[in-house]
C-alpha cells in the first residue's frame, strides 16, 4: 500500500529555475567544503547534483556501505538552502565489483570484451550487474528519502547500449524476437530470409549478431539494443520510486538529444522530468543553435519543460586541442538561450576544474587554482538575475506550429545502407553527425532557426499531428502503412508536409517496398519514381529558381521524378537529369506537400521554408538582423514572453514588434515599433500582456 501510494505522489515541482554545478567534492585536492558552499551561495546557485561517479566511495567493499563521506556534503547544502538530485552511480562499476566479475562488461560483436578503466562498460542486461547495482540503489535512495534537501534521484548517467552480443544476449534478442513475431515463418518473410539461402526452420538456427549483415536484421537489432536501454532505466525508475519520498522525483540525463540508438520518448515516459547534456561551440562559433534544437527536441519528449543537468562552464575537451572558453557575456546568453527554449534547471559540468582523469581539460567554474576568477564572476551576474526572476521565467509554454518528425529506425536504416559521401551538416548535435539522416534534418532545423521560427518535433508513433501547420518529414525511410496513412491524413485535413529524399522507400523491416515510389504517399505528393542516381558532384539548378546564387546546387542523391499533379519548383541544370524535376509541390484535399528529390543547400531549403511559412503567417520573426534569435513563451502568470538574443561581437538594433512590455533584465519599459538595442553577445527578456 505504501509503495503505491509513494508512486501516485505529486514528485517535486518547480516554482524557481535551479541553477547550479555537478559538484564532486570527493575529487578535490584538499579539505574545502566550506569555503565551496560559501562560494555556491555567492554566486546565486541554489541546486547541485551528487554522487553519480563514485560508486566506490558509497561501497568500497562488496557489501560495506559508506554515506559519511556524502553525508557532510548534503547537509552542507541544506544548511545553505541549495537543492540536491542524487545520482545512482551505477555507470562506472568500482573495481572490486570488475576483478570478482569481469563477465559483467559488454562482449562486442568483434569478439571482444571490454575492460576496466572506461565508464559505462557493461552489459546492461547482465544478472550480476543488475543485482549489485539493485543493492546500491535501494541502500542510496533508503537513506536520503526524508532529507529536505534531496527533492530527486539522477538514474544513470548517459546510458546508452555498447550492443553486447555474447550468447547471453543472443538468447535475449531470440526471445524478443519471439515475441514480436511469435514464429519463425514470420521472421523468415518480413526479413525476406529466402535471400542467399538464409531462411531458419527454428529460433536456434537464427545466427548470432555478428556478421549478420541483412538490413531486416540489424533494424530489430538496433530496436532490440534500444529496448535493453529502456528496459534498464525503466527498471532503475521502479527501484527508486520503490523507496523515493513522496515529493521526490526521477529524472535521467541523455547525453544529447536526438540520439538513434536510445528510443529517448519510451524512455521519457517513465521519468518524472527529462534531462539533456548540452554541450555547444563558443566563442565565434556561439549561435545557439545546439542550445535550441536540443532543447526542442527534450521538451517535446514529454511535452513539458525539461533539465540540462550539464553544459558548458569554460572550455571543454578531452585533451587541450579544443580549449575555446566563452567570450565576456557568452555564459549568460547561453544561460538565457537554454531557459527561452523551456528549461527549467541549467547546470554546468562542473564546479571546478579537475586536476586527475581524463577530463582535466572538461574546465569547471572555477580554475585549476580554485579560485574565483572571469567565469565564477559571470555566473555570478547570473545567479543573481535568477534570484530576482527565477520564479517569472519557471515553466514556459509553448504554442509552436511547426514540427520536426525524428526517427530513429530511418537514423539506424540509412546508416546501415549509406547513399552519402562527404556530405556536410550544420553543426547541430552533441557531436557531429555521422550519418545522411541527421545532417539532412539539421539542415532543416538550421533553416528554420535562421529565419526566427520555433518547432517542436514528433515521433513515428504520435498519433496526432493536425496541432501544426507545418510538418516537416526528412528521409523517413523506414515507416509503416499506418505512419504513412497518418502523413496522408495530414495533408488531406489541410496540413502542408515539407518531406525528402527515400521517405517512405521501406517498409518497417527495412524491407523496399514493391508499390511504384513513393508508395502510400504518391496520392498526396503528386509524382512517382522508379529510379535513382548518386550525385558524384553537385548538381546546380537551372536558372537559379531561389535567388541563391553560389549557393544554387543540389547534392549526393537525385531520385527521377515524374510528376502526375505535382508542380515543378526547379529542375536540375544538367544535360541528363535536367529532364527530371528536383522539388515539387502538390496541393491535395485541403493540404499540399512539398517534396525534396535530392539534397538542395542550405539556402535553397531557407528560400523554400521561407515560402511555405508565410502562406501560413508563420514568420513574424524573420526579418530580424541576422546572428539576431527570438524565442517566445508564456509564463506561469499568462504574460507573453520574448527572448532576444544577440549572437554576434557587435551592437544591433532592430524594432520591436510586439505590444507594449518591459525589459525584465533592466527593468526598462519598451513599446511596439521602438527600437530595442543590444550589445554584443547580450540578451533582452520582454515580459508583455
């Protein structure tokens, strides 16, 4: 009865933005806790995170339980009213727990196992793993579940999957298998196994991972890895909310956002409040577009505000090649540019700088020398605005019009059958994207930041679309009959679909579908196809449609469009494919459809976007100076706010569109049509009626 009760408890809820460090006091060269918390306190942080990456001072022995040496950090913060979430420390294993089970590591699909020495090296399905890591989450969660100052738990910390495939998880993956598909007669004809020969009579003649290389396959694969993730922090979110405080909630820190080998949505469902590491270019390369795309996408994970748990502090890198701390008023802007996208909680990666490990040059607030210098002063200025508006700029909505579809079965597919060679992407992501998928969707992200228009993204399985006007769809390869039926229902209810290159090209087992291109989609797009070519080189497009000048090409892929009600935009300037229109667009029921045939520039893509959202009045924004960003939201009290951010080393001035309000960072009142001035790298917060 307890336990249910604890389970339908409301978890703690924000009325501030937190603002603090990951602190790791136990790393610190000498005693000086006091001296931190006094510093903490100065500078306006009131949250801090513990405790994730030292399992082996929570239990240095198999069995023996230390909370002493954490116990003096927690109370420290309570005393100086500063908030705590405690993270379980299950993602780097203390050695004795490695030297007595070695097994627990992840097996590779290369034969080898991986050692000690790196974090989150183990097999996340493994029994001995799980029951260790059980034991230490209960004791850790037991213990702090009535202290005021703990109002939530970090689950892990980055998990992702290292695809294990010893027999163990060989075994796991048939019966997953099992029962998805329930026969083998079943699995032999979605995956096509009569190819080569290859088509099992039982479930022991399935061959291990491992130089399987059938794309039906590998999918289920990636799915099945996908699944073991949630699996796991589902079960850690269980455990802790088992013996959690009523108040207290669960949450998880992804290590960026939209990640194709984490089913990030099945995750977000089982916490409390999703989290996301943002980690960004500073310096001349701060704009603010990892800040908001990241932010976007975690925010629509559960449809509500989210955490940032880490971001950058100074310089980050894991050698000293990428030192490039953040330019005088860097760290604010940023600061402002993560809450204008919804979050409610921005924690830096960390308090101080360390002096062992590998992250020696991942720069904290403070120096190697521990005292406060230029980025302690900065957060400074910060914490103090946050103490005067932290309960103003707490739980922001959003009313956003356009959507972004994610998929991460098309990020996996079309990695695993690559049509890209030397492809460029905006620099979007946690890192820079790998695969065709991503940079074709950053390249639409970055379009639509650059012309000041905000978007949520949706997911293969979101049933309702009709919220938004425009819904954009990049390379969704893999998609089943009713993701398309969805898609068409869209545009006939009066939605315009902006999709590209291969969507709808495979089925949901990777398998090509047999109806003439695009399949369930032709009605609505217009066209057909039935063939396609590689571009070796870029393609221009005949008589520079766009008014882009150099930037008037195509690249990588061209698909033969044949158009039946479709209407052309621009055709290839070339003596072969010049014969085949490269974009379209169709108007169909009370809808149209915009379609990409091939990989058009950045510019291109702007020019197009820019068209089809003001047939729709959605760019009110867009004829801001350029490097000059505006976010919109509504707080908690119904005033419409607007966030402008000036990312650039200059001073611009532009009018302001909106009714009547004040500058909440000045306190200054600005009217609609007056200019509104800011210097470089700062940022102006407008609080209206």
């Amino acid at each position: 009865m307890a336990s249910s009760l604890i389970t339908r408890a409301q978890p703690y809820a924000f009325d501030e933005i937190l603002f603090g460090v990951a602190y790791y006091h136990e790393y610190m060269p000498y005693e000086r806790l006091e001296e931190d918390v006094r510093l903490m306190k100065e500078a306006g942080i009131n949250y801090v995170r513990l405790g994730e990456s030292t399992w082996q001072l929570w239990e240095p022995r198999d069995g023996e339980f230390e909370f002493a040496w954490i116990d003096r950090v927690v109370n420290a913060m309570h005393k100086a009213g500063i908030k705590v979430i405690m993270g379980t420390p299950t993602y780097s294993i203390p050695v004795w727990l490695y030297q007595k089970y070695p097994e627990i590591t992840a097996m590779q699909e290369n034969g080898q196992r991986l050692k000690y020495g790196i974090r989150q090296n183990v097999d996340l399905t493994n029994p001995i793993y799980l029951y260790y890591s059980q034991r230490i989450i209960k004791k850790i969660v037991e213990h702090y579940k009535t202290h005021p100052a703990v109002i939530g738990y970090q689950i892990d910390n980055e998990t992702h999957s290292k695809w294990p495939d010893a027999r163990d998880n060989h075994v796991k993956y048939i019966e997953y298998l099992k029962r998805k598909f329930e026969t083998v007669d079943k699995v032999n004809k979605v995956w096509g196994l009569n190819y080569w020969g290859q088509a099992i009579n039982n479930w022991d003649e399935l061959h291990p991972a491992s130089g399987f290389n059938h794309p039906g396959y590998r999918l289920e694969w990636s799915r099945y890895q996908r699944v073991t993730v949630t699996d796991f922090l589902s079960w850690q979110a269980a455990i802790v909310r088992t013996y959690k405080g009523p108040s207290q909630f669960v949450m998880h820190d992804f290590a960026g956002a939209l990640r194709g080998d984490l089913d990030q949505k099945a995750i977000s469902a089982i916490l409390d409040y999703a989290g996301v590491n943002i980690y960004h270019y500073d310096q001349d390369k701060s704009d603010g577009v990892r800040i908001a795309m990241q932010g976007d996408f975690t925010r629509s994970l559960k449809r509500k505000n989210y955490l940032v748990p880490e971001t950058n502090a100074a310089s980050i890198g894991w050698n000293s090649k990428e030192q490039f701390p953040p330019y005088d008023g860097q760290l604010r802007l940023n600061y402002y540019a993560h809450i204008g996208s919804g979050a409610n909680l921005v924690s830096y990666w960390h308090w101080h700088s360390l002096h062992n490990g590998i992250e020696q040059y991942w720069r904290g607030i403070l120096p190697h020398d521990l005292k406060p210098g230029r980025i302690y002063r900065e957060i400074s200025s910060i914490g103090r605005e946050r103490e005067r508006l932290g309960k103003k700029l707490v739980n922001i909505t959003k009313n956003n019009k356009v959507a972004i579809l994610f998929s991460e079965d098309s990020d996996i597919a079309l990695n695993l059958q690559r049509f890209d060679n030397n492809f460029k992407g905006p620099e979007t992501g946690p890192w820079d994207a790998d695969g065709a998928y991503q940079k074709i969707l950053a390249r639409f992200y970055k379009a639509l930041y650059d012309l000041n228009v905000e978007v949520d993204f949706v997911f293969d399985n979101t049933e309702d679309l009709s919220r938004y006007d425009v819904l954009i769809v990049p390379s969704l390869y893999i998609a089943s009959d009713s993701m398309l039926n969805r898609l068409h229902a869209y545009v006939k209810n009066g939605g315009h679909l902006i999709a590209t290159v291969k969507s709808g090209f495979c089925d949901e087992y990777s398998a090509v579908r047999y109806q003439t291109m695009p399949g369930g989609l032709a009605d609505v797009a217009g066209f057909t196809y039935q063939e396609f070519s590689n571009l070796r080189s870029p393609v221009p497009l005949k008589g520079d449609p766009f008014q882009v000048k150099d930037q008037n090409y195509t690249e990588q892929w061209a698909e033969f469009l044949q158009t039946t009600t479709a209407r052309p935009l621009a055709f290839y300037d070339h003596p072969f494919f010049g014969v085949y229109p490269a974009i379209v667009t169709n108007n169909s029921g009370k809808g149209a459809m915009t379609y990409f045939g091939t990989i058009p520039s950045e510019s291109i893509i702007k020019s197009i976007l820019a068209s089809v959202l003001g047939e729709r009045s959605l760019l009110a924004d867009h004829a801001l100076p350029d490097r000059i960003k505006v976010k919109h939201g509504i707080s908690n009290s119904g005033k419409n706010l607007h966030f402008y951010y000036n990312f650039s080393a200059v001073e611009q001035s532009f009018s302001y569109q909106y009714t009547d309000g004040i500058n909440l960072l000045t306190n200054l009142p600005i009217q609609k049509g007056k200019p509104l001035t800011l210097k470089a790298w700062d940022v102006a917060v407008i609080e209206s009626k």
